[in-house]
C-alpha cells in the first residue's frame, strides 16, 4: 500500500522510463498526460507520451478520435444518451464491449512496452486503462501501472478496469468510486495534474502587457475547449451586446478553424473582442482576465480552479461535464445557468460584486490541488522502487 506521505518526501529516485498512454477524443485527456510528462522531466526521468491507438497505425487512431469528437460536436444529445447507456450496463461484475474493442491491443502494447523497457506506465483515459487491464489479466504487463481521471465523477467503465492506483480529482469522490466496484485501498484523491504554468500567477498588469491587452476595463475570457463545442457564435455576440461598460472580451476557439472564422468576421469592427485560435498560452490569458467563460470540461475547469479565478460554467456536453458542473457548484467553486442569457449575466455579477467574487475565491483555494501533477510521478518513483526492490 502506497502512503500519501511517501508521495510528496521519499527520497527522488532517478532515471525512470515512464510511459503516458493517452489518445485523441478532446485535448483534455492529453493536457493531463503533458502535465505529468512535464512534473516528470523535470525530475530527471525519461518519458514517452503516445497516442495509444497509433500502435494499429494512423487509420484506427484517426476512426477513434473522428468518431469521438464528430459526435460531441455535431450530436451532443446521442453522446449523452451514450453515457447513460454506458452507466447503465457498466459493471464490475461483467466485461463491456469496450474492454473487448481495447483488448485487441494487448499484445501491441506489450510489445512496445517491452521493447522499449518501460519502467512504469501511466494513463489519463480509460481506454488504455482498459488494454492494460487486459494485458495484467493475461500476464502480459510487468510493471507498475497507474489511471488519472479527468472528471469529477466516476465514469462507465472505471470499474471493469484493474489498475494497481488510481488518481481521482478530489477526496468527496471516494465514495462514489468505491460504490462502483473500484477497491478503495486503490483510490488517491490527489487532483487532477495540471501543468507549471498554472500552478503560478503572473501579476494581472504584467499579463496584460504581455498580451497588448488594455489594463484599465473589466476582461471576460470565453473559452470553448479544444473542439470549440457548443453555440459559441451566438454566446459571444450575446455577451458582446451586453457589455456597456468599455468590457472586453478575449474569445478562445481551440481548434475550431471554421468557428474562429466566423467570429473574427462578425467582430472585425469591434476592437473590444479579441477573437484568438488555438494558443499554448491559455494560462497568461487567465491571469489577465476577471471573470472566465468556460464548458465544464475537467481539465479547464480545474486549470481555472487551481489559477483561482471566477468561473461561469457553460453549457455542459451531457454526460460527465454535467456532473462536473454539480461538483463545482455544490462547492461553489463556480455558478452556472442553463439559459444563455443567466450565463452572461452571471459573469457580469461576478465583476461587479466583489464579496461574491472574494467568496468564491477563498472557496478555490480551499479546494485546489495544485500539486496533483508531482504527487503523481511520487508515486510512479515510490511504485517503481517498490517493484525493483520486492
């Protein structure tokens, strides 16, 4: 049994091979592995991230993520069907047709950890989890092997999946975790990782500066997610009518090409909306900015969580983004509105009352957890040495 205590104070251990499985369905399962990619580096190991499903070439992983995201773009309400379906047949008792489709990896995958002598491994996505789950059914995997989830609840599927820990976005969570077949001496409550750069502040003037931002105005920050889900268009020009008192606002597209061009028309003579695409600086925009707009993804939210910033969740694609929701606003930890026009009006409220804002400020710092990212290569070392020296 690993202690949290060894975690943070065992002694480094150096030179670990550390593998990151993940896979393209959405940027924030790969935001979560960049981030322990970068904690681990950063001590001295090795790491290799890949796309899982590339092991059967570019074709399958490009069916998984065209799939994935085709449908959370086009058809959000049959991927919230999905996930109540899922919910319903999931089990710890039986083997989904998921854990099959995953399973005819196995031996792909451990070849190429074989080959390449990984010393641990360690996934932000179920659907590895589910091929490595395989591969320790089948004696096929000799090292330690390690799950992050990435949203505040417990997913379908978690519980048909046999991982030696498994890292879960906050202590309240156990319960429900456990509730569903997952051995809660399995379960540490350690965040979910987010990278450096979010776990600092650059001072609000000096971010400004830096992004030739104005730094006398109130400064909204929408963001949509690397897919730019959801009616984006209509939210900024709602928002943009309703800003009369010299607001700004910083609109980021993610990889939504078509999105970002139809905003950078409608707003070409608006010098107050700042249209931007996607960016690898999302962190000094949320240090420049008041109030932030967001979907309830797991990773954003908690990157605007841990950077304490007032946050006013968006439309949620169903499933696991509406528990996301629930999560934060029992906390209040953000607020949130079904209805467009509460949303914005929120935001606006959040600028303007101050002792709202200072309340759900102290409520993220409370609740944060900053370190999740160096607590998770604490246990990979702790994992690895214990592996190395039974």
């Amino acid at each position: 049994m690993v202690h949290l205590s060894h975690i943070l104070f065992r002694k480094e251990l150096n030179g670990l091979k550390i593998l990151i499985l993940s896979c393209d369905t959405g940027e924030g399962h790969n935001s979560a592995g960049k981030a322990i990619k970068e904690a681990a580096e950063h001590k001295g190991h090795s790491v290799t991230m890949i796309d899982m499903f590339l092991l059967s070439g570019k074709g399958t992983s490009h069916a998984v993520s065209g799939a994935y995201i085709g449908i959370v773009k086009h058809i959000p309400f049959f991927f919230g069907l999905l996930y109540k379906v899922g919910m319903l047949i999931s089990s710890d008792k039986r083997k989904s047709p998921v854990y099959f489709a995953n399973a005819l990896l196995c031996k792909k995958l451990s070849a190429y950890i074989e080959s390449n002598g990984f010393d641990a491994v360690v996934t932000p996505h179920l659907y590895p989890a589910e091929t490595l789950s395989c591969m320790k059914r089948k004696n096929l995997l000799h090292i330690p092997a390690v799950a992050v989830g990435t949203d505040y609840t417990c997913i379908p599927f978690w519980e048909e999946t046999n991982m030696d820990y498994y890292v879960i976005p906050h202590d309240d969570l156990t319960d429900e975790f456990a509730k569903r077949g997952i051995p809660e001496n399995k379960l540490l409550p350690l965040g979910i990782p987010v990278r450096q750069a979010f776990c600092t502040r650059t001072a609000k003037a000096a971010a400004r500066t830096r992004l030739h931002l104005p730094s006398d105005v109130p400064i909204f920050l929408v963001m949509s997610g690397s897919m730019g889900f959801g009616k984006l268009a209509v939210f900024a020009a709602e928002l943009a009518i309703r800003c009369h008192n010299n607001e700004h606002i910083v609109i980021i597209c993610g990889n939504n090409t078509k999105i970002k061009r139809i905003l950078q028309n409608e707003f070409k003579f608006n010098k107050r909306v700042h249209v931007i695409g996607y960016t690898n600086q999302v962190s000094l925009f949320m240090d420049a900015c008041d109030v932030i707009y967001t979907k309830p993804g797991g990773l954003t939210s908690t990157e605007a969580l841990v950077k304490n910033i007032p946050i006013v969740h968006t439309a949620p694609i169903p499933g696991c983004e509406a528990a996301n929701v629930a999560f934060f606003k029992k906390r209040h930890l953000s607020v949130s509105s079904k209805r467009l026009s509460k949303q914005i009006e929120l935001g606006k409220i959040m600028i303007e009352n101050k002792e709202l804002n200072a309340e759900m400020i102290r409520a993220q710092r409370r609740e944060r957890k900053p370190y999740a990212a160096i607590q998770i290569v604490g246990l990979l070392e702790e994992l690895a040495h214990t592996d190395t020296t039974d």
